[in-house]
C-alpha cells in the first residue's frame, strides 16, 4: 500500500517531473520542480490553497516522479506528459491534431497546397494551426483565386489540361505549360503571404506587373494588378497598430467566476494578422501567472511557426526556462517580455480587453439561457447543472446509455459518462433510463467528490411522457423526485426538438438561442450513446467474426482490420483482395469467406 508521508520523505532535493495519480492508476496531474523535495510536500501541507488544488489533492492516491539533470529537461518532459495523458487538473488546451493547417507541398515538382489536420515530417511546409477552420478555408481560398497554382492533389500528366487551367486559375503544370521556377515564384510569395511579408510580395508583384507591361502583355499585368489589389486590401484590414516588432504574439487573459478567456494575437510586419481565443473552464481560482505558464507550454509545444517575441500581462516564474526551451525548438533567440509601458504595453492590454468582452460575451449568452429555462420552466433556482440520458441498441442487444451534462450552459465533455445496462433484458427503454438514472444518483450520494459529481439542478429526457415517468421513479428511490425537476424533450416528425414538456404533457414553448442550446445537448447525449454501442457492437463482431477462424492469430486481424476497416468490409472482399494480406493464401482466404 501506497504511503504518501513515507513517500514524501524519499522525494531528493533534485529537479524532475511529479506524476499525481487517482485510486484508478488515472494521472491527474504533472509538474514540474526544481527541487522534487519542496514542491511535492507544498501539496500535502497545511498551507493556503485553492479550491482546485484542494480538490485534486483529495483525489491524489499515490504519486511517482522522474528526476533530471536540469529544469529544462523537466520542462520538456512535463509537457510531453501532459500532452500524452491530458491530465485532468492541468492547463489543457483543445487537441490541437484536431485544429486545420495549411500545407505547401516543397518536395513535390509543382507542390500543391491544401488543408490539412496533420502534420508529418515530410519535408513540407506547414502554416497554423487555425483555431478557427473557418479562417484556413478562407485563406486557402484566397490563394486559390489569386494564384495559378494546381488545385489537384494527386498530381500526374494528363493527356489534358483540365477546366482551372482555362478559367485561368492554373497554369496546367500536368502538361508541362509552366517551368518549376516560374511556379515556384508564385509559391514563394503564398508562403511570404502566409509569414504575413506582404510589403515583399507586393513589390515582386509591382516589378513582374512591370515587365508585364513593357513585354505588352497586358492581360497577364492586369491579373497581376488585381493580386496586388487584394493583397492589399487584406492588408489594410489586417493593419491595427503601429506597433514596431515585426514577429510577435501578443497574449491576453481575463477570468471572470465561471471561466478563463486567452486571446492570442498574430503580429507579423507590424501588422496583426490573425487572432485567437481560448477558453479555459475550471481555472478561475488558479493565479494569472501559473494559467499563463501553463498555456504558453501547451500552446508552443507543437506550433509550426514561433515568433521572436512573446508578449504576456505578467511575470511568470519559469519564464527564463520557457525562453531556452523555445530557443532550443527555433534555433533562434526567442523572448518573453512583460512591457511596462509604451506601444507594447498598450497592445498587451488590448489583447486583455479583447479576451475580456469575448468571455463576457459568452458568459452573458449561457446566462440568459440558464434564466430563460428558470423562467420557461418555473425553476427555483438557476439550472447551473443540467444532465441527459439516451439509450442505444438495436433489438435489444448492447443496450447501453449516454449520459451528457451542461455546466453554467456549456456541455462539459470531461463529465460525460457511458452505461452498460445490466438488469433489463429486451428492448424497454423506459426502465434502461430508470436504471441508469438510479446508478447514477447512487455514485454521487455514496461519492460526492467522486467522478460524478454533485447531484443535477434539472433533468431533461431525451424523450417524452414515459422517459420523464421513469427517471421520476428512480429519484423516487432517494427521495429526490421533488428536489430536481425533470422534464422531456419532445422531438416534431422531423426528429428535431420541438419544444420541453413536463410530466402533465404541458408544452413549454422556447426561444431560438433555447432551442439551439438544447438541440446541442440532445445531440450531444444521442451521439455518446450511439457511439459506444457501435464501439461495443464492433468488438463483439470483430471477436465472433475472426476469432474463431483457425489460422487468424493477432497479426493477422490487425492487418485485415488495418486494410479493410471492418468486419463487412472483409466479409465482402473478394478472394484475391485478401490474399493481399501477408500470410493469407488462397486456401486461408477461402476459409474466412465461408466463415463470414
């Protein structure tokens, strides 16, 4: 059996990683220390704590740690750690594999240029991520209407060239109509116009809009004339300080009592070329300085463009050690500035004002919709913590549930939960949602602080009368049917929500934002639910579908599985298609089709 105060007096006064670990061998949180010693005991003393260290320490079973030779191996160490496990109580930014980037293809002969979600060390250039895919598709399209460039991705020669070419939005490089340097003059200035150089692509721009002209090419110049034109005007709109550092981030918090807001702004050439926001739940009691530190690590640990210099509200304790870490990624100087006044420091605060009105403004929008439910519905008290559930199976078989919750109007992913259901037998619905309900009001009166949490404010059944009925019945059991209010959402012949009901079949009708919020979550809880039961629906065809055929070992499914994505995808491949397979012959493969 793990003990902490045993433990505690092992830890060596040396610097490394901390792994804090839950009852369930679950991380939940890594840091980093110069001194092992001191930072871990700071944990478990009785010293000033907040709310959200008081929490994690609660659910702290045991813990490990990893020493180093310095804190700048600590630092690289902690933040792979984090990105691998997503801790719970740490600073986590959203999965950035998820965010677009825009890849130039450089090893290609005329490399193309398209969206992307990863990045592979493949020699190509990267530019990103984009926080909002709207924002990549719409510079992406830019390039594609302003520059002749290729527009296929898998490029080949052609016995043709296609329609772009002569709309003239290609110079038909498949039919070898355009030199590799000429197109790679133009790919030259996207990736300028993607750094954010627009004063160097403008003035190649004028001088080939010049020779143009003298070599009375006149079409050729006006096409060029109009790329300068709307170079231009992005530009200008781009323009918002005459701010002189050329390659900057610019970082902004503020924290209100529901959330943290990060706004990060682009300068390149003086100009702002971009921006971002971040959202940070849970964090409201954690200081400025650590949220900072811990955002700054998160957000550069996997960035493909760095600036020369990061500009943030305030000091932070490790900046020194981020500072060489960054550097070291670059290969060039990169600095952490705290401006105490001037232009710099007027920019800082606006990126501050800026994360400022858009936490508000969302923290005003969930408001109104937790007040428009109290008042619609004739609540109490505001609906801060609202669950749903769902069942999914088909012909009673896998029946399992979803369950999603809505935190001061946002839907917290980190509490979703999944059910198997264990005591009903068939296709009843009702009584699935009556057991799931009962489970999960059972966790938290036993287990306050455990993974579910307190008990909800409001109850919304993915369904109608009997659904409403049936969770009613199981906050029966604890006497909680008339401490938290239920009630259904009907759907229209549409299958889309129509409107909330109570148990009395009472229609309260609801706005267009209501309406919004709650078609989210019923989303939300339908797709957890049809997601698992795919997930163990799948398992239970891979087991009893390749399994059982002799001669299909564990290599052998991965592969099929690798190469044909799913059980009927192998039951319908031919013959041949699965000799493909290394270690599969004709006779193997036969086997497999008659067992399928």
């Amino acid at each position: 059996m793990f003990n902490i105060e045993a433990e505690l007096k092992k830890l060596p006064a040396k610097p490394g990683v901390y792994i804090m670990r839950n009852k369930n061998d679950d991380i939940i949180y890594v840091g980093k220390a110069i001194s092992l010693k001191n930072r871990v005991t700071q944990y478990f003393r009785k010293t000033n704590k907040t709310q959200r260290i008081l929490n994690m320490v609660s659910l702290i079973d045991h813990f490990e740690y990893i020493v180093t030779d310095n804190e700048a191996e600590a630092l690289i160490l902690e933040c792979n750690l984090i990105k691998e496990n997503r801790p719970k109580f740490n600073v986590l930014l959203k999965d950035d594999k998820t965010y677009p980037y825009i890849r130039i293809g450089m090893k290609e002969e005329y490399p193309s240029i398209y969206i992307t979600r990863k990045i592979l060390n493949d020699g190509a250039k990267y530019f990103g991520p984009y926080a909002n895919p709207g924002a990549a598709r719409e510079m992406l399209n830019f390039i594609k209407e302003k520059f002749q460039i290729r527009q296929c991705k898998n490029f080949k020669s052609k016995d043709r060239a296609c329609l772009n070419y002569h709309i003239k939005k290609c110079l038909a490089p498949c039919m070898r109509y355009v030199s590799r340097e000429d197109y790679m003059k133009q790919i030259d200035q996207i990736i300028m116009l993607l750094e954010g150089k627009t004063s160097k692509i403008l003035k190649q721009l004028e001088e080939e809009m010049n020779e143009a002209s003298e070599k009375l090419d006149f079409e050729n110049a006006a096409r060029i004339r109009d790329r300068i034109q709307s170079i231009e005007r992005i530009s200008a709109k781009q323009k918002v300080s005459n701010i002189s550092e050329n390659n900057i981030d610019v970082i902004g918090l503020y924290k209100n009592e529901l959330s943290v807001c990060i706004e990060v702004f682009y300068v390149r050439g003086s100009k702002m070329i971009d921006r971002e926001h971040y959202f940070l739940d849970e964090l409201k009691d954690m200081p400025d300085d650590e949220i900072l530190s811990g955002f700054l690590k998160q957000f550069y640990m996997n960035k493909v463009e760095y600036p020369n210099k990061i500009m943030i509200q305030e000091e932070i304790e490790d900046r020194e050690i981020i500072e060489n870490w960054l550097t070291e990624k670059t290969g060039r100087k990169v600095e952490i500035k705290t401006p105490q006044k001037g232009e710099k420091l007027r920019f800082v605060e606006m990126a501050k004002k800026n994360a400022e009105i858009t936490l508000e403004n969302k923290s005003k929008d969930k408001f109104e919709i937790l007040n428009e439910l109290k008042e619609v519905l004739d609540l109490e008290t505001l609906p801060h913590k609202i669950e749903t559930y769902d069942i999914s199976n088909i012909s009673g078989t896998n029946i399992v549930a979803g369950m999603c919750v809505a935190q001061d109007g946002i839907i917290k992913r980190n509490l979703t939960r999944r059910f198997k259901i264990k005591n009903v037998f068939g296709q009843d619905d009702p009584k699935c949602t009556e057991e799931v309900v009962t489970r999960r009001i059972k966790h938290s009166l036993e287990n306050p602080k455990g993974g579910f949490g307190t008990l909800p404010n409001l109850i919304l059944a993915d369904g109608g009368i009997t659904q409403i009925k049936a969770i009613k019945r199981a906050l029966k059991v604890y006497d909680l049917e008339e401490k938290i209010p239920v009630y259904g959402m009907v759907k229209d012949d549409k299958h889309s929500t129509r409107a909330l009901i109570d148990e009395n079949r009472k229609e309260f009708k609801i706005s267009q934002n209501l309406f919004f919020f709650i078609t989210n979550l019923q989303n939300e809880v339908h797709n957890t639910a049809i997601e698992y039961h795919r997930k163990l629906r799948e398992k239970e065809m891979t087991k009893s579908g390749l399994d059982d055929i002799k001669g299909i070992g564990k290599a052998k499914r991965e592969a099929l599985l690798k190469k044909f994505g799913t059980v009927e995808k192998i039951k319908n491949a031919s013959i041949e298609e699965l000799m493909e397979i290394k270690g599969i012959n004709k006779q193997l493969a036969q086997e497999i089709k008659n067992s399928l």
